[in-house]
C-alpha cells in the first residue's frame, strides 16, 4: 500500500510537471477533445474467428486468420523497436517506471492503470482542475506520444492492424484515412511492401511523427516511402483510385463539433460517399471505429491494455499515466460521438458499401467492418 501512495504523489507531482511542459510546448491550438478521445478499439486472441454479420443480416463465420508469419513478425518487431527508438529521443523523455521499478507486480500496474484513471482520484481532481487550461494545450502533440507509447504496445491495438494486413491487398495504393502518429501506415507497410501508402491527416503534429517512422521503416525494412500529407479529409482529393483503405478511429470524431446529431450524420455520411468514391471498384475498406460504451467497457479495456503494455514492455510514464486519465474522463463523457453498429451499419450501406464482415476488434469496445466497394459499379 505504501507504495502506492509513494505512486500516486509522484503521479500529482507529474500532472504538474505535464501541465509546465504542456505549457512550455507551446504551439497553442484550440481543439476539441472529444474528438482525441484515447483509447480506440482492438481484438483479443479469443476473439479471432468470432461471428460476424453479413450484409443481408446473416451470421458468417470471420474466415479471418490473424498469425503473422515469422518473417513477418520479424519485420513488425523492426517497427515496435522504431517506436521504442523515437519516443526515447522524443522531448518529453517517455521512461516507463514500470520498467524503472521491476519490483511492480502486474496486479498493481492493472490497479494503477485502471482504477486511477476512473476514480476521484487526487491525480485525476488535479487534473480536473487544469482541464481549461490544457484544452488550449496543443493536445494532439503529446496525445500522438501516448499512442507510441501505450497503445502501439497493446495487443489489442497491434491486432486491428494485423486484421487490416489480411483483409486489405498486399499490392497497389493503400489509402491510410487519418494516420495519427502513422502506426496504422507503419504496419501496412512493414507487414507487405509491396503497398504504396498515401496518407492523409488533418493534425500538423501527427505528420512529422508519422514521417519520421515511415523514413525509418523504409531505411529499414526497404518499404517504399509513404506519401503523407497534411489535409482535411474532407478536402483531399487523391490522384489515383485507391487499391484499399484503412480508416482506425476517425470516424466517430468527424462532426465532433456538430451539436445536430443529424447534421453530424450527414457530415459523415459525406466523408464516406467521398471515400467510396476515390476508391477502385471491388477494393476493400477496412473500417475500425470504437462503439458506445459504458465505464464497464472502458475499464475492462485498460485493464486488458495495460495488462499486455506491460507484456510488451510499453514506454509509457507517469505523465502519460496523467494524460490517459485525463482523455479517458473526456472519453466518458462524449460517450455519444461513438456509434451504435446499426447506426454505422446504416451509414456505409448508404454510401455504397457492402458489409463483407465485421469482427469485434480493441477488446471488444470497436467494431472493424471489411467493406467492399462492389466490382461492377463503374
Ligand atoms: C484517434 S487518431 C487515430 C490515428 C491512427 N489511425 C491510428 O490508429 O493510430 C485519429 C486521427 O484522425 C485524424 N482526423 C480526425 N478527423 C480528421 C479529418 N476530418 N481529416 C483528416 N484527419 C482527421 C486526427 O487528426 C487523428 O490523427
């Protein structure tokens, strides 16, 4: 118990060392937060091969098989440790006291990672406290690092990438939809090289981030350089048609803003019709967007994130502890950005798409949908 507490000043201490450096940073951006909402979605190894629904409503089996190959293991160990590599030289040092203090019993990293970020906690009321402030924060900067530095090393999180590899081509133009700190275009990447990545992100800070890890890959791995850009998705407009597309935890923050939950829909329902629209027919979309969920859901996923961050050896420390509480508060309470499947069921179908599958993916709190642009429209 002693060392809990011990723990948990430090984590005071370190929400106020956050917020300096937050305030230091600089680069004062107004945003959202709703639409920075933490943790997204991913699988567990019991959920491979769960029941999918099928278009016309029928239940299919997800015919899915998520093992890589040794080699391409191998090559995706080449990106984890790209990742390890960038948030140690990053300027916020990411130094995981788990790591520092190998005596801490994963039940504890569990409480600490859970319980923490969902109670009263001193930590979390400190944090309460700076909310104002750190809205003015340049959140996404330091909120792309969290991602590097605990969800890259969740099992869960890794696992949507390996479905996409299965369910996307292995060749030709790969259309990454909001590539975030790029750990969706790395994996595509590293798992086949023969995909040309083109990105698109709206968030300034995501491209270098994004950049340098496609650079180190392709120095590395030989993987052909990603084209990222930096736009709106609502404004990109590629210069060819897309062989396949990966869209992870983008969706359900398009409209954020939007208090009309029907000119939200419309909004969305835009960016697909846009998405169907630049892509070749009969190519795959890979669709991953967290669903509606409770405090249950959301707590089950950061014990079972935490649980395999500390498997994986995660960076993450006592700030981005801070941050992820923080996000996680805001998460809870923008519940409603998320969807209900039906409601993104109905959304894709109007779009044009076709439902191949959809398999529960980020331990159960995401759904990814394998959607297909059908062959013989023109
Ligand atoms: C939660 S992150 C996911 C990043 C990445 N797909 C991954 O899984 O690691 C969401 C990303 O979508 C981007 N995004 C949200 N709305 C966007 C829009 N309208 N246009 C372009 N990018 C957008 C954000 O800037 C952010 O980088």
């Amino acid at each position: 118990m002693d060392k809990l507490i011990l723990l948990d000043n430090n984590l005071k201490m370190n929400a106020r060392l956050l917020f300096v450096v937050l305030m230091i940073a600089g680069g004062f951006k107004s945003m959202d937060v709703h639409a920075v909402e933490s943790a997204p979605n991913c699988s567990r190894a019991e959920n491979r091969g769960i029941s999918s629904t099928s278009n016309d409503g029928s239940h299919i089996r997800c015919e899915v098989d998520l093992k890589l190959t040794p080699e391409e293991r191998q090559r995706y160990e080449v990106l984890v440790n790209i990742i390890r590599e960038m948030n140690k030289t990053s300027p916020i040092q990411w130094k995981s006291i788990f790591l520092r203090q190998r005596g801490v019993e994963l039940s504890r990293a569990k409480f600490i990672l859970t319980e923490l970020f969902l109670e009263n906690s001193p930590l979390n009321l400190e944090i309460a406290r700076k909310q104002r402030e750190i809205l003015q924060v340049n959140l996404w900067n330091i909120y792309l690092h969290l991602y590097d530095s605990f969800l890259m090393f969740s099992d869960g999180y890794r696992e949507i990438f390996a479905l996409a590899h299965n369910v996307l081509p292995k060749r030709g133009v790969i259309g990454v939809l909001g590539y975030g700190s790029g750990n969706d275009a790395a994996s595509l990447a590293a798992l086949a090289p023969g995909r040309q990545i083109v990105g698109v992100d709206s968030a300034k800070d995501a491209y270098p981030i994004a950049e340098e890890k496609m650079h180190l890959l392709s120095e590395r791995l030989k993987v052909p350089p990603a084209q990222l850009i930096i736009s709106d998705l609502a404004d990109y407009e590629p210069d060819q048609l897309l062989d396949g597309a990966i869209m992870n935890n983008v969706l359900y923050s398009i409209g954020a803003k939007e208090p009309d939950l029907a000119k939200r829909r419309a909004l969305r329902l835009e960016l697909l019709k846009k998405i169907y629209k630049y892509m070749k027919p009969g190519s795959t979309f890979a669709l991953n967007d967290p669903n509606l969920m409770g405090r249950e859901k959301l707590h089950d996923f950061l014990e079972r994130s935490a649980e395999s961050g500390v498997k994986n050896r995660m960076v993450i420390t006592e700030e981005g502890f801070a941050l992820n509480c923080y996000v996680n508060i805001q998460f809870l309470a923008s519940g409603n950005l998320m969807m209900e499947k039906s409601e993104r069921e109905s959304l894709v179908k109007e779009a044009g798409f076709i439902i191949e599958q959809q398999i529960e993916t980020y331990y159960g709190t995401s759904t990814m949908m394998v959607l297909k642009k059908p062959a013989s429209h023109s």
